[in-house]
C-alpha cells in the first residue's frame, strides 16, 4: 500500500494508548478520516482526547464496544482482546481488523529497510537492544523499534517526511498481541526466544498463544531462530510457511551442532553461517563481552545475545561487530540489575520477572537466594518453578494480592524453607520486605526481587516496583555505614 490508499478512508482506531494515538495521528496525517474509540473516560483519556481532536480527529469516549457507522478499517491498539464487542461488530460488518505493525508493514517503500524480528515470552526487548548495538556495531543505520522505543508507524512514515538517511535494517520487538494482527508481516529473518504460559487469559489457551508467536516466521527469507533447549520453538519453525531457502537456526547454551550458535570454552561461536559448518566453527565473541562490567552474565541472558547474534549473522554481519556490539550494550534497568552488595549479602533487582518463565531463569542465576515474590499471578501456578528452585532458596518473603499462591506451592515443594508473608498491598511493603530478606539472608547469598507476577496490585508499573526495591536497598545501606 501506499500513504495515497488511507486518504478518504474512515478508520476507526481502538484505544488512547501509546500506539492508539500514534496510529490516530498518523492516519490523519494521511488524509483518512479517523474516529478513535475507548471505553474510559478518565481525566487521562479526556487529554489525550483534547489533544486528538484539536486536529480534527473524532474521539468517542466511555464506548468501546460500537463500531462507528461507515468504518472502512479497524485499527487495534494490542491489548484489546480478539473477542471484543467492538470485533464482532466489525466482523457482522466485513471490516478488517488490523494492528499499527500491520499499518507500518503495509506503508513501507519499495526500499524499505529489512526486519529482524525477535518475540518470544522472556527476553525480548534485552535481545532486540543487543541486536540494534550489533547492527550498529557494523555501521549499518537501524533503530530498535515495536514493542519497544519509538512507535514502528512512527518511524516508518517521519523518515520519509524529514528526508533522514534510509534505515538499512529494524530490530523489531514483536509481542504476542502485535503478531495477532499483523497477518501480513514477512520478516527477513526472525527469532522466538522461548514459549511459556502467558497472557493465556488475552489469548484464550496455550495453543492459541504459541501460534500468534509462531507468525513471527511466516514467509521469512534468509532465518528461522530458534531455541535448541525449547522444543516448541523448533516446532513453530516446522510448521511457519517460509520462503524457499530459508533455514533453520538454533541457538544453544551447549556444544553447537551444524546449523546452531552455541558456548564452547566460554566463547560464543557460530556452526551456521560459515562455509564448511560440519567442521567449522567461528568464534564470536567470550561470555565476559556481554555487558561487561555487570558481573558474570545470567544463563539467559547469554542465549539472549546467541539470539541477537543469530539474527545479525542472518543479515551478512561480521564476526568482529557481534563481539563490539555486545561490548556496548547496557541492560535496561529492572532486569538482573545489581543494585549493592551490604554485609557480603548482593541485592539484585529483576522487577521485570513479571512471569513464572522469567523467574525462573532469574532464579537459576545464583546459588542461595532469599527471594522476594508476589504480586498479581495472572491465571499463573507455581509449582513448577518452586520445585526447580527450591534447593537455591534460603528463604521467601512473600507480598502483594497473590501471594497465597506461591505459599501454598511453597508448602508442598519447599516446606523447609523459612517464609515470610507479609499482609499488605501496598507500595510502603518493599522497605519491609528487604529487611525481613535481610534478616534471612547469610554471607555469600542473594536478596533477589523477581516476583513471577506482574507490578499493578501494588505499583503502577514493574518500574516503579524496582525502583521501590533499590530506594529500600539503598536506605538499607546507608543505615549500614
């Protein structure tokens, strides 16, 4: 499609989220006639509004199920679940229903930049970051873009109005609700990090999730990343419709076979994109270049790095810009994040574990740990995190709505383990829960904050949540002084 096909055409946009306005403003700029529909109507949807409608844009808040009379298309902003009244009616109606990666896809020129997608439960945006610092490694002009950053719609249609040099690749973060409309997206290459029970209640079952992630490789060319140690990544490959040619790429914490990227001897080394890979290896970069400075890196976040390596080899990068690329990038806050070490005893803020997948690779990360967890399970169980992880713990604090949850899989896989539930829900919890950590804690162990739940019981976001965590850790430091 071209910026020409939107003009004239009434698009209802769903939702005064972040991408709902860019979406809104964005297809106005194009000469479509846009309404945009929310079922708030709070103090924040009334500025958004104010701010929509001053350039003639229709804002139509409180009702979020009605279809506006004469739409053409729907655009959804990504939380909005598939079974939506608002949907229905657009289906009774023949109206597509489309998200604004679809929109940015369908608008890109006919030199559009190439897309390296990465999705997957945990990880993503760690491995769409050390990709755009590879890519940019190599001097290639990229952006980290999607469920990240700048709004992709954004980026797609404000280069070619400010004449900007032409991105030569995107690194795009891709969530489960971004691929669910997105039908016609075909990447050059794309990874799924890893799948594991999320969003279930969004996307109706498991299968239901794994195959909108399983989009992500639809008509790929060049590279289908997937995870050696997660089956059901490899099969999402098996079963995507790619073009002819393209291949499998697996990455691997172990020895990797022909076709993977793996750990030999503490190198990352790459048996995929080398000439003779039956016999060869190429190394890449030691495990001490990523992030270096930050300590020893986690398991996952050296499969995070293989991945981002996958993608960048993918797209003809040398092996010398994967090694400087990892050299330079910074973890984002909130994420394995070392916030200080008190008495012998290291405080780690990983408030992004948001989901039992993500703690548990939080979990295996160290040796003895007092960990801090709770919050909203989402329709999540525990068991099977708590039996893995239950000879690393030296005790459990245990907040937010939750947390009976985790108790109670703590009393059947770890009754010995010491725990500490605390009855509250609300933000001044995290200074008691890092004294009681404390006071469980021996020399040599890890305070760790990765709650498998998400933030919104007690905090507005998992930000705020870590920032709690590291305001009490460093009270708690100065106290010690």
């Amino acid at each position: 499609m071209t910026t020409q096909d939107f003009a004239g055409q009434h698009i209802t946009v769903a939702g005064l989220g972040v991408s709902g306005i860019s979406a809104a403003r964005a297809l106005a700029g194009l000469g479509a006639r846009v309404t945009v529909v929310d079922g708030g109507d709070g103090d924040k949807q009334r500025a958004a509004a104010a701010d929509l409608e001053a350039p003639g844009i229709t804002v139509r808040l409180g009702d979020g199920t009605t279809l506006p009379e004469g739409t053409d298309l729907v655009v959804t902003s990504p939380g909005w679940k598939p079974d939506s009244p608002l949907f229905a009616a657009a289906a009774e109606a023949g109206v597509d229903v489309v998200g604004d990666v679809e929109i940015a896809w369908r608008l890109r020129g006919p030199d559009a930049a190439a897309w390296l997608a990465v999705t997957g439960t945990n990880g993503k945006t760690t491995t769409v970051r050390m990709l755009a610092a590879i890519l940019e490694a190599e001097g290639l002009h990229t952006a980290a873009v999607g469920n990240i950053g700048t709004p992709i719609i954004d980026l797609v249609l404000g280069q070619g109005q400010r004449g900007e040099r032409p991105y030569d690749v995107l690194a795009v973060e891709l969530s489960s609700y971004q691929l669910h409309w997105a039908p016609s997206l075909r990447a050059h290459s794309a990874a799924v990090l890893n799948l594991a029970p999320d969003h279930l209640d969004w996307h109706g079952s498991m299968k239901a999730y794994a195959a909108d992630k399983g989009r992500i490789y639809e008509g790929n060319t060049v590279a289908c990343v997937y995870n050696v140690a997660d089956k059901a990544t490899e099969d999402l490959v098996r079963e995507a419709d790619v073009e002819e040619g393209c291949r499998a790429v697996g990455f691997t914490l172990g020895t990797p076979g022909p076709s993977q990227l793996g750990v030999v001897d503490g190198l990352l080394v790459d048996r995929a994109f080398v000439e003779n890979r039956q016999q060869q290896a190429q190394e890449l970069a030691e495990i001490t270049d990523i992030a270096p400075g930050s300590g020893s890196p986690a398991p996952h976040n050296i499969a995070n790095a293989l991945a981002a390596a996958a993608l960048a080899r993918a797209f003809g990068v040398r092996p010398a810009s994967v090694r400087e690329g990892l050299r330079a990038f910074h973890p984002d806050a909130h994420r394995i994040q070392h916030i200080a070490d008190i008495a012998d005893i290291t405080y780690i803020d990983d408030s992004k574990a948001t989901n039992t997948h993500a703690a548990e690779a939080s979990l295996a990360a160290y040796e003895h740990i007092v960990w801090i967890a709770g919050g909203l399970a989402k329709g999540a169980t525990f068991d099977e995190l708590v039996a893995k992880s239950a000879q690393r713990l030296r005790g459990v604090v245990l907040i937010g709505a939750d947390r009976a949850l985790i108790r109670e899989a703590l009393a059947r896989h770890a009754p010995d383990v010491p725990v500490v539930d605390l009855d509250r829900t609300d933000t001044g919890a995290m200074p008691e829960a890092v004294r009681e950590a404390t006071g469980l804690a021996e020399p040599g162990d890890t305070v760790l904050l990765a709650p498998a739940c998400a933030s919104m019981d007690m905090f507005v976001n998992y930000n705020k949540r870590g920032d709690a965590f590291a305001d009490a850790v460093r009270e708690l430091s100065a106290r010690a002084q």
